[in-house]
C-alpha cells in the first residue's frame, strides 16, 4: 500500500518508521475536535505526496498532493491517521509531516483549499474547512512560518 521511508537503527539495520498517529487515530473515532487539535498540535500527520524526498535536498520534502474536482475546481487536502487508511488509488507515496508544517501548510493554501478530509475512506472519516483547523490548532496569522512546497493538484 503505502511506501514507507526508513532509517538506521542503533545496530545498524533499517526499522520501518511508522507512517501513523495514534492520537490521531483514536480523536477521529471518538470524533472528538478538541482531542483531534491536540492531536494535530502535537503529533505528525500522514500525507500522500507525489513525489518522494530529495535525500540531497533536505528540504525539499516532496510535493503534496491535493485533489482538484474537475467540475468546481475545488481543492481537497487529504490527510490520514495512518498510511494504512489511504486509498489505494491516490499516490503510493506518503510523508509524516510535522505540526509545524501542517500550521504553514494550511496557513499559506487557506484560500485555496476548500475542504480538509481526514481518513476519507474510514474507519472513521472527517471533514473540516481548512480556517477551522488553523483556529483548532492555534495557528497564529502572520506568524513566521517555515517554507512548505505548493500542492501538487490531480
């Protein structure tokens, strides 16, 4: 399903890293917005990407993939509790992004992402708008933000 980066452990063999947020994952079946933000403010999101990391570019961490409706021209921001949760038909590619960057992410794209799914395919779906969010996570506007790459749009 989804590809997992991975780094080097103490002995020197590769441990997967986890593509999940448990937090995350148990505020969405409680559907509780107070634990989500908590979540979201503390923990790192999953988010298909189109393109991998550039290992020599470390900051350049890819480009997130977003989805456009062919119809309205509106634009989705997906994001998941767990790698495991992503569609089969969106990008196999995914990234563990940090609260900082999902804060500058939402911050930068507010006006034109539309909406925000979380875990779109379940177990446990929800959608917010992307103004929500920032105010759920106490984005402060105008705040100095690190750089994020623009959204890549199906």
């Amino acid at each position: 399903m989804a590809k997992a980066a991975r780094k080097k452990s103490k002995n020197g063999s590769k441990a997967p890293v986890e593509f999940r947020s448990e937090a995350l994952a148990q505020a969405l079946e409680r559907q509780d917005m107070a634990a989500i933000a908590l979540a979201l403010k503390h923990g790192n999101t999953v988010v298909p990407m189109t393109a991998h990391a550039n290992r020599d570019s470390p900051l350049k961490s890819g480009e997130v993939w977003t989805y456009r409706d062919p119809n309205t021209q509106e634009v989705a921001l997906l994001l998941f509790s767990s790698a495991d949760n992503k569609p089969d038909n969106l990008p196999p590619t995914v990234g563990l992004q940090s609260p900082d960057w999902l804060r500058a992410f939402l911050t930068r794209y507010v006006d034109e992402i539309t909406t925000v799914f979380f875990d779109i395919a379940g177990p446990h779906p929800l959608q917010a708008s992307p103004a929500d969010l920032l105010a759920a996570i106490g984005a402060v506007p105008g705040a100095d933000l690190p750089a994020v790459d623009p959204p890549a749009s199906e």
